[in-house]
C-alpha cells in the first residue's frame, strides 16, 4: 500500500509538473533509490527470522526511508504550488499548498514514530507499524472525500 500510494501521489505531481531541472531530476533519483528499497527494509524490519535488534534497527532506517520519500514528494508539491512559476491555475496552486503542508506533517509523524521502541506492541502489532499506516489511511481518506480536479465540459449541440 505504501508503494502504490507512493506511486500514485507520484504521477499526480509529475503531470503537473514538466520542468526538467538539476533538482527535480536529482529529487526523482533520490526517490527512486528511496522506493525501491523500502520491500527490502520493510520485510527486514517484520521478519520473523531477525532478531529483535535487527528489526529494531531495520525499522529505524525504513522509517527514514519512508520520511524521505514523503518529503521529496512535499518538496515537489511545494514546486508546482510556487505561484510566481505558473505551472497550474489559482485553485490548483491551493490545492498542492494543502498537499504540501499534509505531506511534511505526515513526514514528521513518521519520523516521530522512531520515539516508540519497537518492541512497543498494540493488539499484537508494532506500534511503529501502525504510525506508518497513518500516512496511507490520510491519503485514501482525502482522496475519497475531496472534489475530484475540474475539467472542462465541452456540451454537444442537439
């Protein structure tokens, strides 16, 4: 979920944005590098077959990973919402304003999570865990209650 959400949050800002800059290219590396990754630190970090410092220790570097990545994503909302560069409308420019401030308070909670040791277990499940589920349940909740994008209606004649 975290991979597709990624993805998805991913695509919305790269179509928006089409400046082909040094920090934009070297932004979409680095968040290349920082999901593919994750499959690997995340199973690290819930295997069974670690021992608990070794999933202490891979849930410390995911979670880095995963702030990373949510703030590449704000910095690129925070691209597109720059009004001064025109890359969408008045309405728009709000909307990934919103998105940005969402995506670095989700960044911080994630980093916050390292606070709760991750010997910390809730119903049988990391609690660590479950703060990383939170940017997830954010994203879906937004997307399925927010008014999709405006797009112009052309009506046909009778």
């Amino acid at each position: 979920m975290i991979l597709i959400t990624s993805w998805i949050i991913y695509t919305s800002d790269m179509s928006v944005l089409p400046l082909e800059t040094r920090l934009v290219t070297f932004l979409n590396v680095v968040l290349l590098i920082l999901v593919a990754i994750i499959p690997y630190l995340f199973d690290q970090a819930v295997s069974r077959y670690n021992t608990l410092d070794i999933q202490s220790y891979a849930s410390t570097l995911f979670t880095f990973d995963y702030a990373g990545s949510l703030f590449i994503m704000a910095g690129f909302a925070h691209l597109i919402a720059q009004e001064e560069k025109q890359l969408v409308d008045s309405d728009q420019v709000i909307r990934f304003r919103r998105i940005r401030k969402r995506l670095t308070i989700l960044t911080i909670l994630v980093l916050l999570s390292l606070a709760v040791p991750w010997d910390w277990l809730f119903l049988g499940v990391h609690v660590r865990l479950l703060i990383w589920c939170v940017p997830i349940i954010s994203f879906w909740v937004n997307r399925m209650t927010t008014i999709p994008i405006r797009i112009a209606v052309t009506s046909k004649p009778a």
